[in-house]
C-alpha cells in the first residue's frame, strides 16, 4: 500500500462509499446492521467498549484489504467495521443469551455475497469479522 503518511485514511474509508448507484443495497444493509448490532452492542457493553469494537474492527478491515489488493487497488467503506460487530455479537451470543443460528446464518450469506458480487471487498469483510471478534474476547473477559 502506498500511503505516502496518510495513515488516516485507514480510519476514513468509513465515510465514504463507492457505486452507491450500482450498489444501493450494500449501503443500506450497512447502515441497518450499524443501527441493530450497534445498539445491541452499546446496551451490553457500554459506549466505551462498542466505539472500541467499532474502531478496531474498522482498522482490522481496512488494514487487510491494504495488504491483500493489488497495487493500484482501492476500497472504501464501513463494511469492515460492521463486519466486526458481526465478530462481537458471535464472541457475545451464548453470554447475553443472542440466537446463534440467525447470527451465523446472516454472517454466511454476507460474506457469501462478498465473495459473489464485484466491487465488494470481501478482504475487508473478514478482516473486520475477525478484529470484532478477537477484540471483544479480549473486552469481555478482562
């Protein structure tokens, strides 16, 4: 990745988003899971440890999608970080009593349709997924 010091950029692709005409769904499923999982996450644990789990997933995201693009590649977007929530509320289920089935399901089919649809960056997907997941263990359990 050619970052040339602008390391923030990790953080604000999250405000921005590519194709929205083409792609209109993607983000509107990213802002509707913002709002559920986010909500869910913040009333468990709290504001502090929901923007901690929100942050790092987002770096996680977009910290695998620069290494795994090629060169001249891009990604935008909040998808990373959503897919950390993603990660939290799996690390959270059996804790806070949340259905696993739907979560593992609905995960399936979003990275599914990551894999599928061009213009999505699934590295981001499962970066995010995993940096959700192994933050909140370590939130969780301290």
């Amino acid at each position: 990745m050619q970052a040339y010091g602008q390391w923030y950029r990790l953080l604000t692709v999250a405000l921005m988003h590519d194709q929205v005409s083409e792609i209109p769904y993607h983000l509107a499923f990213n802002m509707l899971a913002l709002h559920s999982l986010g909500s869910q996450i913040e009333e468990f644990l709290g504001r502090a440890k929901f923007l901690i789990i929100f942050f790092v997933s987002l770096l996680a995201g977009s910290l695998t999608s620069a290494y795994f693009l090629p060169f001249n590649g891009y990604s935008i977007g909040v998808s990373g970080a959503v897919f950390g929530l993603f990660g939290a509320i799996l690390v959270m289920g059996r804790r806070y009593g949340v259905g696993m089935r739907a979560v593992l399901v609905t995960v399936g089919i979003n990275l599914a349709i990551g894999f599928t649809i061009p213009g999505i960056d699934w590295r981001a997907h499962v970066g995010g997924l995993i940096g959700g997941a192994v933050i909140t263990k370590v939130l969780i359990h301290k």
